[in-house]
C-alpha cells in the first residue's frame, strides 16, 4: 500500500513560482514512475508530468514544457513539481500519483496509475 501527500499549493500571481511536494509511504517508491496531474473545475483530470523510477527519464504536457520542471529524491520518498511562470490557466487541484511497480513507459492517462494523493490547490490570479 502507498499513501501520497501533497503540500506547497496556494495562491500566486501570474508570473510567479510554487514548488508542490508529493511524500509517499511505502518501500516501494523508488520502483514506481511517478506523475503529476491537474484538474479544474468542471473540467476532466489532465496530465501535467511523469518521471521515470531513477528520475532519469521525465514528460511533460505541452501545456506545461519550459516553465514546469518535475523531480525526484527517492531517498527521501518524495516527488516535486518546480511551478514557474504560472499563468491563471494554470488553476486547478493538483494531484500527485503513483504508477505500478517496474512498470516501463511514459503514463500520461489517470487510469494508467495506481495510487493517488488528496490533491492541493494551486490559484493563479491575474
């Protein structure tokens, strides 16, 4: 079992910086690929980025490329998600998923992961 938590939202203007922090429990953390996705209201959950085990391999929405930076420190269980340059489109709850052990291949659907956080809030105002 793999609890995530996620910490770091809040309110920003645009232009500006949030660093997320999704921590998970569990020994099995540094054999899954890790994601990042978003979902606004009245809108369908979306993918934002995803990072290989060994943080070696990472994707990103296009929505999202140049300005968002996501990492890893599998020593300390936790997942990261360098927000820069956000823009009010970039609003939204903000969740932190888990994928399956040793699974290989970039994962950009919600399905396609096992474990997700309780989300955290991320407002840009313009």
């Amino acid at each position: 079992q793999v609890q995530l938590v996620e910490s770091g939202g809040g309110l920003v203007q645009a232009g500006g910086s949030l660093r997320l922090t999704c921590a998970a429990s569990g020994r099995t953390f540094s054999s899954r690929a890790m994601g990042w996705f978003r979902q606004a209201p009245g809108k369908e959950r979306e993918f934002v980025a995803a990072i290989g085990w060994s943080g070696g391999s990472t994707y990103y929405a296009d929505s999202v490329k140049r300005r968002f930076t996501i990492s890893r420190d599998n020593a300390k269980n936790t997942v990261y998600l360098q927000m820069n340059s956000l823009k009010p489109e970039d609003t939204a709850v903000y969740y932190c998923a888990g994928g399956p052990v040793h699974r290989i291949g970039v994962m950009t659907t919600p399905t396609q992961y096992d474990y997700w956080g309780q989300g955290t809030q991320v407002t840009v105002s313009s």
